[in-house]
C-alpha cells in the first residue's frame, strides 16, 4: 500500500458504512469509519468528513509529529482508530479545539478545521481541507430535554445550521410528515407559523403551542394551489423517494416556496442512485448528515 498515494478519505457513519465504500472508487484500506482512496475526492452522500488531498508525513516522535501539524496550520481534529495514547498525546501538544456543543441557532464553526490520523507509530495522515466544519463531522448542539417529544429536531438543526438560513419570526412552513413534533417545535421558537400534516396526531403540549396548527391527513395530497406562499417546506414523511420527489417537483415548479429541507428515506436494499434526481435541482445538497439514521437529507434554496 505504501507505494500507491492516498488522493482521498473519507470518514463514515458507523452503521452506514456500506452504502459509503459503495460510493468511493479506488479503496485502498477501510480504518474503523476511514476509508481511505486512490481516487481524487467526489462528494460522497454518506461521508460525515471528505478529506481532499491528504498526505502522508513521516514523524520521528510525538514533538515531531505535533510540529509538522502546526507547520500545516493551527486547527487539527484528530480521528483516531488505533495507537490512541500517542495519538491522543500529539493531538494534546497541537492548539486546543472546542469540543462545546453548539448552541442553536447558529453559524458553523469558520475556522479551517484539519483531520489527521496515525497511519503507523511513525507516520500520520493529515488534511487540512475537509468537507465538514464540525470536528469528525459530527454536529454536536444543546440538547433541550424538555420542549421536543422527540430527538428529530437534532437533524434540523444540523440541515439548517449547514444551509446558514432559518425561518424566521412570521415566516409561515409546512411541516410534513411532522408528528410527534420534534421538527414543529424547533420552527415555532424560532418565532415561524406552522401548518404540520401527518397521519397520526400530534404531541398534545407542541398541538397547544401558539402558531402550530395541526391537520391530519396526507402531506402528499396538499398542493401549491392551496397556499399564496410557503417560507419553507419540510418533509420528514417516511415515502418512497420517488414519491417525494414527485411531490416537492410540483412545489419548485410553482415557485411559491424557496426554501426546502427534506429528509429521503431508505428500506431495504435500495437503489442510491435516484437521490441523483434531486441535486439535478440547481442550488441543493444532500447529504447524510450526523443525525440522519438510513436517510439523506435534502437542502434547496431557490436562487
Ligand atoms: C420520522 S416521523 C416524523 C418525525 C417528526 N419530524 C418530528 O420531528 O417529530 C415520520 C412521520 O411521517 C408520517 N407519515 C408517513 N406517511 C405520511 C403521509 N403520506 N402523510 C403524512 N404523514 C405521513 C408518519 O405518521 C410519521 O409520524
């Protein structure tokens, strides 16, 4: 291996391996969630962490590696899958990196994060250009163990986090899919209306929440038509993607919403390969974010 260059990594969630090593071309070794590729890197879905370009550094001690760190530049997050101690004990000599939960709403962490890793007791992996601001990818907030009836609202915090846009105060969304209302809460606080649809009932303390109105039914059967406009349209409803995108398309055709955050959800043994259908929508993203369980999330903000 050691002859045949590393061009890409990429670090993924650890019950959504498969369809991750299904995505990268050129896999030269699998290190715990850390795939690493002779390919240059392409935007995996399931990756939590790209790294771009990473290279491979001889290192004569734990000074030693720590300086080369350092020489790169000042922010370096560690993944560590073997040799913990001095791995552990380099990172602690590099400048300190908050691990803090993210108190929401909020911007993702600016700075230039790095990853690296030690390959062998005298070598470490490093890159400095990483997909994801969050150390590891993983997008720690505040938990509020109180307000939510679920741990939903974790994953919109993280989408709209990544999109550096939120409903705000007035702004009116359609929650669909929305029950118990995990999702419903974190929009109402921000001060937004909203209209949640979903077969099963509501939590009862988020239905007596002011400016959260509850309609049962199909999410799939409203329409554009049916509103004058829409801030933001959400969708958490477990369906076929097909159907999914059925449905948004004919809410992007209309024009009457620009903003989009939906999760696309998977059983089974499915074909990966239809999630295409929505990043042809210009300005989305999808990607499988640290709170999604087997789903990508989709993110669309019309130009
Ligand atoms: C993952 S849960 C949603 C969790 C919610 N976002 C939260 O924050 O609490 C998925 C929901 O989709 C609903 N659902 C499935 N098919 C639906 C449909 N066609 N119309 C409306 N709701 C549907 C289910 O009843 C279920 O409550």
């Amino acid at each position: 291996m050691a002859s045949i260059k590393i061009c890409s990594a990429y670090l993924g969630a650890k019950e959504y391996m498969e369809p991750l090593k299904n995505e990268v071309g050129g896999i030269l070794d699998i290190h715990g969630q850390l795939i690493l590729s002779s390919a240059p890197a392409i935007e995996a879905f399931w990756a939590l962490n790209i790294w771009q370009n990473p290279i491979a550094l001889e290192i004569d001690s734990i000074n030693d590696g720590a300086k080369k760190l350092k020489a790169i530049q000042c922010n370096w997050c560690l993944y560590s899958y073997q040799l913990h101690r001095r791995a552990k004990l380099i990172q602690e000599k590099l400048p300190h990196v908050s691990a803090k939960p993210l108190t929401f709403p909020c911007s993702p962490p600016s700075s230039q994060l790095g990853s690296w890793t030690l390959l062998e007791q005298n070598q470490i992996l490093v890159a400095s250009q990483c997909s994801s601001p969050f150390p590891n990818g993983e997008a720690v907030f505040e938990e509020d163990k109180e307000g939510p009836p679920s741990r939903a609202y974790l994953k919109l915090y993280e989408a709209l986090t990544r999109m550096e846009r939120f409903p705000q105060p007035g702004d009116f969304c359609i929650d669909a899919g929305g029950s118990p209302g995990g999702w419903a809460w974190a929009m109402q606080k921000l001060g937004a209306r909203v209209l949640s649809v979903d077969r099963s009932p509501l939590d009862p303390k988020i239905m007596s929440l002011p400016n959260v109105v509850y309609r049962k039914g199909d999410a799939f059967a409203l329409q554009p038509s049916d509103f004058d406009q829409v801030d933001w349209l959400f969708s958490d409803v477990i369906s076929y993607p097909e159907k999914l995108f059925d449905w948004v398309s004919t809410w992007i055709d209309s024009g009457k919403c620009k903003n989009f955050i939906c999760t696309i959800k998977f059983q089974g043994n499915p074909d990966y390969g239809f999630v295409s259908k929505f990043l042809e929508v210009e300005g989305s993203k999808v990607a499988h974010l640290y709170h999604n369980k087997h789903e990508l999330t989709w993110m669309h903000t019309a130009g």
